[in-house]
C-alpha cells in the first residue's frame, strides 16, 4: 500500500494501521508531506530493517537477483507532446499572431465582442510553453546522443582491437554512428515530464517509469532499489552495483549476481567481474 489516501483510509478500516498510528488519523496531505521531507531518514530505516534481519540469520548477501518492473506514471500518454506536432502547432500559432496583428490595424475587421489583445496573449502563452516544451526535448536528445556516441565509440575500438588481434576484418556491417538532434518522434508529457514512453508488458506503449529492485535470493528481501527513466535495463547494472556497494559492511558483500540478457552488455560483464560479482 503506498497511495497516501489509501493509508489515511486504513487508519480507519485496519486495526494494525490503527495501532500503528495510535489511533490518530493523520490527513493525506500530512501523509504525502511527511514522506518527501523525511525520504532520506525513511531509507536509512529500511537499511535498519535489513541489519535486524542479517542478527536474525534471515539475511545473507549471497546470490542477488536483479529485474526490472514497469511502473504506471500518473499521466496518460496521450497528454504527450512530440517534437514533429509541437513544431507544427509553433507554426500555425506564430501565423495567426501574424494575422492578429494584422486585425489591430484595421480594428473594423475584428468581430464584436473579440479581445484582440487577449487572443494575442494567449497564443503567445501556448508559444511559450511550446518553446519550453521543445527545449526539454532537445536536452534530452543532446544527452541521449552523448550516450549513444560513447557506446559507438566503444564498439569501434571493440572491432578495432578484434581486427589487430586476428589479422583479419571484422565481419558483418561496421556500427551506424548516431544520428544528433531530436527526432520526429521523440516527445515530453505535459502532466508529468519525468516519466518516459515505455514498451508495456502486454504490448503497445505506456507512459511509465522503470523500477529497479535487486533481492537477496535466498531470504528473498529486497536489498537495493532505484526508479529510472530509461526504458531498457543495460545501465542499470552499475547503479546496483554501487548500490550494493553502499550497504554497510555488516551485511556482507554479495558474490554473484543474477540478471536476464536485458542488462547484458560487454561493459556490464566487466563491471560485474570487477568487484568479484559473478554473473
């Protein structure tokens, strides 16, 4: 349960919440706002719960599996605006301020009851948040390119390095360097901008976020999370990692991890073997 109405509604309907709560029945509102101004203290007390269960003997940090889940953003996808229409509407709304404008000089031609100057303002407005709109999405394909530019970078001096050793060509067609700037396609939701477009796992496309959570296979606790806006999961490998590297001391350090061919990459192999992680 994690719906901050929902907890002020069990504070209600559940004596375990009332016990917990001491009978009080703290507001959503309280309840939202405790959580974002404590979430720091809050994860230091699941690290708590994680050494309590290490003096149990419940806990031991062996085997880690890692996976990813999709989770629904609270915004539809449809309220997405994309690169190519945010281009048009700039357009067409840039052409009808021209045309206002133009409906000031000759004030005879402007119908009754119609605000010239507030008409220019609002198009003017919805130019602005275009503009911002725009710019979110240039920024993010500037760093999606960097991104991209060292991973084709790294699988030339990969081809590169086969090439000297053998002798020989590599064979198959040489990487296709990517493409700068945004794409038709690429896009930014207008109700909530952090999450991202994602494949769905019945199919089709949803507006979500992609939640990280890597569990200690034997006790089956959950020993290090993330949330991240990429869709796949190949970087997430080294986030774990320094995840796991970041517990204390007194849980151990894991040995091997366990991830499915989504994370795979030849730099995920070489970060999982350097802290003696065995995937």
């Amino acid at each position: 349960m994690f719906s901050s109405r929902q907890l002020e509604r069990a504070t209600y309907d559940s004596v375990a919440f009332r016990f917990i709560a001491a009978n009080d029945h703290p507001d959503h509102d309280t309840i939202a706002t405790f959580r974002r101004r404590f979430l720091r203290e809050i994860e230091g007390l699941f690290v708590q719960v994680l050494m309590l269960a290490r003096e149990a003997g419940v806990l031991k940090l062996g085997t880690v599996a890692l996976d990813g889940t999709k989770v629904h953003a609270n915004a539809s996808r449809h309220s997405a605006l994309s690169y190519e229409h945010a281009s048009k509407l700039e357009a067409q709304l840039k052409a009808e301020v021209k045309d206002w404008a133009a409906e000031v000089a000759d004030s005879a031609s402007v119908p009754d009851g119609m605000s010239v100057p507030e008409e220019l303002a609002r198009r003017e407005e919805r130019l602005t948040r275009i503009a911002e709109a725009k710019a979110k999405i240039e920024a993010r394909a500037k760093e999606r390119f960097a991104r991209e530019q060292a991973d084709h970078e790294a699988k030339m001096r990969a081809r590169a390095e086969k090439a000297k050793k053998t002798g020989r060509k590599p064979g198959g067609r040489p990487p296709q360097p990517p493409t700068a700037g945004p794409g038709p396609k690429d896009q930014v939701n207008l109700t909530d901008e952090d999450s991202r477009i994602m494949p769905g796992p019945g199919g089709g496309f949803e507006q979500a976020y992609n939640a990280q959570a890597a569990v200690a296979t034997g006790s089956l606790l959950v020993v290090a999370t993330d949330v991240v806006q990429a869709a796949n999961d190949k970087e997430q490998i080294a986030p774990t990692l320094a995840a796991l590297a970041a517990l204390p001391e007194a849980l151990g350090k894991p040995e091997a991890m366990l991830a499915d061919t989504g994370y795979f990459s030849n730099a995920n192999v070489t970060a999982c073997a350097a802290p003696r992680s065995r995937r």
